[in-house]
C-alpha cells in the first residue's frame, strides 16, 4: 500500500459538559482510522478525565484549554506504529463535579492510503 501525501480528518466528536457527572460517558464509538494526532479541546469550566477503556482514566484536560496527543510526526499509516488504533473508544468523564457550560470535543487526524 502507497501513502498518499495528504492528511484527513477522523469524525469529530462532542459532548455537552453539563451532561458529565464522575462516571465515564463515551464520547467517540471508536476513531474510523489509525490516527496519528489525537486532540481534546475543553471549552467548560472544569477538568475532564479520558478513558480509552471506560473504567480507568488515563489522562486530564484542564479547564478551558485543550490538549493535543502528537503519536507520530511521520505517520507510518495503517502500520499501527505510534499510532493510536483504529476503533479505539473514548470515554469522559467530570473530575469532581458537572460543567456549568462548555464542551469536550475529539478530533483526530489520519494519513489515507491508496491500493491493497
């Protein structure tokens, strides 16, 4: 399979922070494709958990900021080398208390190839 020299977007995902208690909630299903850059953008008031197993939480993101899991800077597309699995769930989760506003999103990002 040939890499194609381009980058494309994995299905964005949302969630209302008031809608978050301390109990993880899925955000994403699963990403549509091996992605090399993952992003957590928080627009609410409070710190939001992430899961990738719904049980365990295995990162933060503060209040009002965002953060941006950079796996591989050169993509080895579909390899699964540093990138992060395609069909991976993603679960949120309030760290002590519901948002009063905002949002969490997910957005991702993928190398396509082309050929079989």
């Amino acid at each position: 399979m040939a890499v194609i020299n381009r980058v494309c977007a994995n299905a964005y995902s949302s969630l209302d922070a008031t809608l978050l208690n301390i109990f993880f909630q899925m955000i994403s299903p699963g990403l549509d494709e091996p992605c090399f850059m993952l992003k957590f953008v928080n627009s609410s008031n409070v710190n939001i958990l992430i899961s990738y197993d719904g049980i365990y939480p295995n990162d933060v993101v503060p209040a009002s900021s965002q953060v941006v899991l950079p796996f591989q800077k050169n993509s080895r597309t579909k390899s699964d080398i540093a990138l992060m699995k395609r069909g991976i769930p993603i679960y949120v989760a309030a760290e002590e208390h519901p948002g009063k506003t905002g949002y969490i999103h997910v957005i991702s990002y993928y190398q396509p190839v082309t050929g079989t």
